[in-house]
C-alpha cells in the first residue's frame, strides 16, 4: 500500500540533508501508512537514488560515503516527526518535490502554511525522535 492507494494527500520533500513526508487522511489510513514507513518498510535494504550525485566537497577525505551520502557504519532512518489532528486539509493530492536549499523547501512548504512541519523535521535530533516513537 502506498499514499495513494490510501487516499492520502501530502507531500514528499527530497532535500539532501533531510527528506521529509507529510501525509494527511482518515485515522485507518494514518494508522496503515505509519506502520508501512515505520516498521514495514527496511531503509537500508533500499537500491540506490537515481541521478544522486554526492558532493565530495561537502565530504570528509576520512568518512568515505555512499551512495545516499550516509558515512560508513551510518544507517538510513525514518522517524515519527508529528502525529495529530489539523483543522482542515491542507493539501487537495500526494506529490514530490526536490529542493537543493533548505530556504526553497521552506518557501514551498509555506505556500501550503505548513512551513512549521520543515522546521521540526530539520531542529531535532535522531537521538530526541528516536525517544519519542510510537509503539506500532
């Protein structure tokens, strides 16, 4: 099952140093979907990005990197940002976007006026989410 499949709406934000996915929809929907990205689905088990190209001056010469740009013995994570309820509807269907900048992911979740979900996936740690997931 995927968003669509779903019904969900939301949007997917590709950004090299934070991928973000917002969904919206019905509690069995949300339930279904928060167990395939949490416990279903194995993210480092994935094939690597097409056309990713990692950018060597942003890499150490000691941290060899793959092809996600993850050092070695690093692991691909997905965690549990926000859950709750929203007065209404954000988005009308489920898309991707690509951004390069922080600041053009930002502009583009402020045109929904959900900019604020940007600002907790990039200000909190893996250590602090990872304490605070759901038991699915």
């Amino acid at each position: 099952m995927n968003a669509q499949q779903l019904q969900l709406t939301g949007m997917v934000i590709v950004h090299p140093k934070c991928n973000i996915v917002i969904v919206e929809g019905g509690p069995k929907s949300i339930k279904a979907y928060k167990k395939l990205m949490l416990r279903r689905i194995d993210w480092n088990d994935m094939p690597p990005p097409k056309n990713l190209a990692v950018d060597e001056t942003a890499m150490d010469i000691d941290q060899p990197r793959n092809s996600y740009g993850l050092k070695e013995g690093e692991e691909n994570k997905c965690f549990l940002v926000w859950t709750g309820l929203v007065k209404e509807k954000s988005f009308k269907k489920f898309t991707w976007r690509s951004f390069e900048s922080e600041k053009m992911a930002r502009e583009e979740l402020s045109k929904w006026h959900v900019e604020h979900y940007w600002d907790a996936a990039i200000m909190a740690t893996d250590e602090e989410l990872a304490t605070r997931q759901p038991e699915l």
